[in-house]
C-alpha cells in the first residue's frame, strides 16, 4: 500500500516479484548485458524521492536504454528467529508503544511461540529481500524482490490491537495506532 501526503492518491496494494538470491540477479543482468555490483541497500531507507520499477526485466530494460551499464544489488537473508531476536523486537516495539515489553509478552505469549514455531519452518536459505537500483540522472530507479516471511511485529500488533483485560484504555489506543502503522508496511 502507498501512502502520500497527496490527497489526490488513492492508496493501492502492491505485489512485489519474488526475492531473488544473488545468483539469480546475476543471470538476470548477463542476460540483458547489463553488470551488477553488491552494494548495502536498505528497503527502510527509501524514500518517495526514487522510482520504484514493479518489475525486475522493466528495470533493467529501462537501465539499458538510458545507457546505464551497471546496477548495484543487495540480498537479505534472515536467520531463523531465537529468543534474543524476540527481545530485541519486543524492545522496539515496546518503545513504538510506549508500553513494557514484559506486558506484551505477558498478553502475547502464545503469539510469540507461534511466531517462533512458524518462523522455524521457513527456509532461511532463501532471501526475504532483495534490491537493485541504477541510477540515472542522479536520479535512483528501484527494484525490490521480497518473499513472505513471519513478522513478530505483525503477529502481536494485531493481538494487542484486540486489547484484553489487562490492557488500559491509552495502551489499546496506542496498539491501535500502531496497527495502522502496520498497514503501511505493505
């Protein structure tokens, strides 16, 4: 989903291409001509200020005919999620929330052993995310490859959202801005 300040946007899901593991990228650009570097890209750190391409073939096609003969690329893989995992991102969320992360994982302790169980059966051989982007112009055109994967953000914000007997009147307010804040990640 996009979100812009622009009022006259209408917000609309986006389906992103599968995640593609280096080698995959790396045959993608010898088939079209085109190099491609390893760089560190961050899908958090992009902005509305880059062009983002739908499709890898697109992106690569357009870099050709702008005369651009390189791309740089970044894959991401994620280990399979552990307690100390779980804590860090309890912590962040906690601090979103303002709230303790022991009252999340006190109202969300199923949840969590879910997340874990569910994250243990994902193949963490296989990329979460990866990026390419050339640049032209000074400006930066933008793939992005992104596989699903379980999101303890996800799994609790949506618990919380729910609120229950222990939780107050502000921190379900709080879960539920944080739930919409979460819609924004798709």
């Amino acid at each position: 989903m996009k979100i812009t300040n622009n009022l006259t946007h209408i917000a609309t899901t986006v389906e992103f291409e599968p995640a593609l593991s280096e080698d995959e990228l790396k045959a993608a650009f010898a088939e079209h001509g085109i190099q491609g570097f390893p760089a560190e890209l961050d899908i958090a750190e992009r902005t509305e200020e880059h062009v983002q391409m739908m499709a890898l073939d697109t992106l690569i096609g357009f870099a050709k005919a702008s005369d651009v003969r390189a791309v740089t690329y970044d894959v991401t893989y994620f280990p399979h999620a552990d307690e100390a995992e779980v804590d860090y991102q309890l912590r962040q969320l906690a601090h979103d929330l303002e709230i303790s992360p022991e009252v999340i994982r006190d109202l969300c302790g199923q949840e969590i052993q879910e997340y874990l169980a569910l994250d243990a059966k994902r193949d963490a051989d296989a990329p979460v995310h990866s990026i390419v982007e050339a640049y032209v112009g000074g400006t930066a055109f933008a793939w992005y490859g992104m596989n699903e994967y379980p999101r303890l953000k996800r799994v609790i914000l949506r618990k919380l959202a729910q609120g229950g007997q222990k939780a107050k009147r502000d921190f379900i307010l709080r879960a539920s801005k944080a739930q919409v804040d979460l819609l924004e990640d798709y």
